[in-house]
C-alpha cells in the first residue's frame, strides 16, 4: 500500500491510489498482451484447461550474439499486479532517461500472476473450483511466459516485491542460470510461519467464517469477513512512523480508515483474496540457498511488519548464498513499513550498485 508522510492529506491519496489499484496510463512505447497455456498442470495435480497470464511491457528487446541482454522481470506482490509498478513513485524513479532501469535502455516485462490481475483467477467463474496455486506453480507459468510467449532465453535482471520477491528467490533456485543478477525487496528467504504465517490464516478464517461466503459461492461479497480481512491487511502494510505524523489526530485516523475500508472492498475479492494468501503455503527456499549462482542483494526495511527485523533471519541465511548481500533500510519519516518496497528513491542505489557489478557480462 501507497503511504505519504508529509501531510495527512497526501497520505491518504496516496493509499487510496494503491488499493485502488487505479489504471496508471500506459508510457509511449508500452505494449500489453495475453498468453494461454494450454492443459497447465499445477503442483497440486490440479489441470486447467486454458490459464491466460497477462503482460506489460516497456521498452524495446535487445539481442547480442544471439543472446538477449536487456530483459528485466519485476515481479508483484499479494494482490497487486504489473501495472502497479506504473506509478510514480516507483515508475518515475527507475525508468526515465538516464534512470536505473531506463525504458530507453532495458526491455522492462511486468506480469500479472496466476490468481492476480488479469491473469486468470478463481473470481473469472471457478470461484473455489479454481486450482490452489502455490508460489511454484506462479514461477513455473511466468518461465514460459517469458519463453515461449516473449521468447526471452535470458534475463539480465529478477527483481520483485513482497510476493514478487519471494518468487524472486523461486526464480534463483529453479533457474540459476537464466539470470545475471537479484533484487528481492522485503521479503525472507524462509518459510512463512509464526506471526507471518498467524495474519494470513486469520485473513482466510475471517471470510471463510462469514456465512455469506457461503462455500465460496456467494451472490454479493461477504462483507462481515472481508471487512475484517481488510483490516487484518492494514495493519500487516502499517508505517508506524508515517502514520503516526500524518494520521496525527482521531478525526484523520477514523477518516482515513473509512476511506481505506471503502476503497478496497469495492476492489477485492473474497475468494480471490484467500487464494492469493494461501499461494505462500509451501514457500520456502532455505534448504536451496546454495544454488543460487546470480549475484543477489536483498533489500528490507525496519518497519515492516511483515519480516520483522528483530528476527534476523535474512542476516543468517545470506551467509549460504554465493554473492548474496542484505540491506535494512532504518526505519523513518520517509519509510513505508512493508510498502517501501515501492518506494524507489529509498533503494535505487543498492539497484544501481548491482546493475554495475554485474555489467561486465555484457
């Protein structure tokens, strides 16, 4: 979620502008398509006939000695989808002339996930007939997106957020080889459990509990249960420092909840919802962390509620990754607790630096 320290009326813009979800108009240049994989298998044995995956794209592909080497991935988090990685704080930090990932420079691939977006999803008919993904499955389908739909046998960078950078890290394990370099942005390469693992569970049960749910095949959304997940995904993306200054009366804080609550149960789905949280259940690439051959740089912040910092667990495990480096950004007015993830200006340096280190490939 979007937030904005400075005044109370900017940060409640810029929140709303992110749950929204609002259609960022598409930059000159950009193209969007869908592709169908026939008969996709999931992890679970589970078959879909057709599972459509949608794309944007920025940029022109660049190909030397038959090799691609300009491709970059950027991968979404829970509930987002590529084109949020339109807006400006994040867009008009990294793609602009002369900017780290310069539109006019990288070919620039922003996917929707299994379950998100446009791609297909339980809310397009199946509601809870809909394959259970999992983050594998997620990966598996966006490697042939980028190879037999975009025809893309490289990549030169992998980079996400949140969920994007969990799959970051699927994307390193599965595939060592098929990129030059890493940049997961708040997330732990980890199995999601203890509190992590206690909010998720308590998003399902919430609407799962709501009799309006109804199995799944309810007429209307289950307001009781999806309000209170709502709630649940407030506070799991809360900037204690951020909202402290500019939700700094009782009036701003029930104003800005009620915006909050009003914009994003108009723009979320109840069964989607549970999908996408239940997708991170076998999530976890610790016991792999030795095959990851790209360098990688994790970045997190300090007030993000969702990988605590007081855990540290990234510090542990990046000893085992083979030029892996993590960077905590402290936590300040300028962070966005979790949410800084999309906050460019406060980690561009760490991609820059690691696009220089890498450079020499090409």
């Amino acid at each position: 979620m979007i937030r904005c320290c400075p005044s109370a009326a900017r940060f409640m813009a810029a929140a709303l502008a992110c749950s929204a979800m609002l259609a960022f108009a598409l930059p000159a240049g950009a193209a969007e398509s869908d592709f169908v994989i026939k008969d996709f298998q999931f992890r679970s044995g589970d078959r879909l006939p057709e599972l459509r995956l949608h794309v944007l794209t920025l940029g022109k592909l660049v190909t030397r000695a038959d090799r691609h080497t300009n491709a970059v991935l950027i991968l979404h988090g829970t509930g987002g989808s590529g084109r949020q990685f339109l807006a400006p704080q994040f867009a008009g930090v990294l793609y602009g002339p002369g900017a780290p990932l310069d539109t006019a420079k990288y070919f620039i691939i922003l996917p929707d996930g299994i379950g998100h977006g446009r791609s297909s999803k339980p809310s397009d008919g199946l509601h809870m007939k809909f394959p259970h993904y999992d983050y594998d499955d997620m990966v598996e389908a966006h490697y042939r997106l980028v190879t037999e739909h975009l025809g893309i046998q490289h990549l030169r960078l992998v980079m996400g957020t949140s969920m994007g950078a969990m799959h970051t890290y699927v994307w390193a394990e599965a595939h060592p080889d098929f990129m030059d370099a890493l940049l997961p942005l708040a997330c732990l390469p980890t199995a999601i459990v203890g509190r992590n693992r206690l909010w998720r569970s308590m998003v399902v049960d919430a609407i799962e509990h709501d009799p309006a749910w109804n199995g799944g095949e309810y007429a209307a959304e289950p307001a009781a249960g999806l309000r209170t997940a709502v709630d649940l995904l407030i506070i799991a993306g809360s900037a204690p420092i951020a909202m402290q200054n500019a939700l700094s009366t009782r009036d701003s804080v029930d104003r800005w909840l009620s915006s909050q609550l009003a914009t994003r149960m108009a723009t979320t789905d109840a069964n989607d919802l549970i999908y996408q949280v239940e997708a991170s259940r076998h999530y976890d690439p610790s016991g792999a962390l030795e095959k990851i051959r790209a360098p990688l740089v994790q970045v997190n912040s300090a007030d993000d509620f969702i990988n605590p910092p007081e855990l540290a667990i990234a510090e542990q495990l990046m000893a085992r990754v083979k030029g892996g480096k993590f960077v905590l950004i402290p936590a300040t007015a300028e962070t966005h607790g979790h949410g800084t993830h999309t906050w460019a200006a406060l980690w561009k340096q760490h991609l820059v630096q690691l696009l220089s280190a890498t450079e020499a490939k090409h």
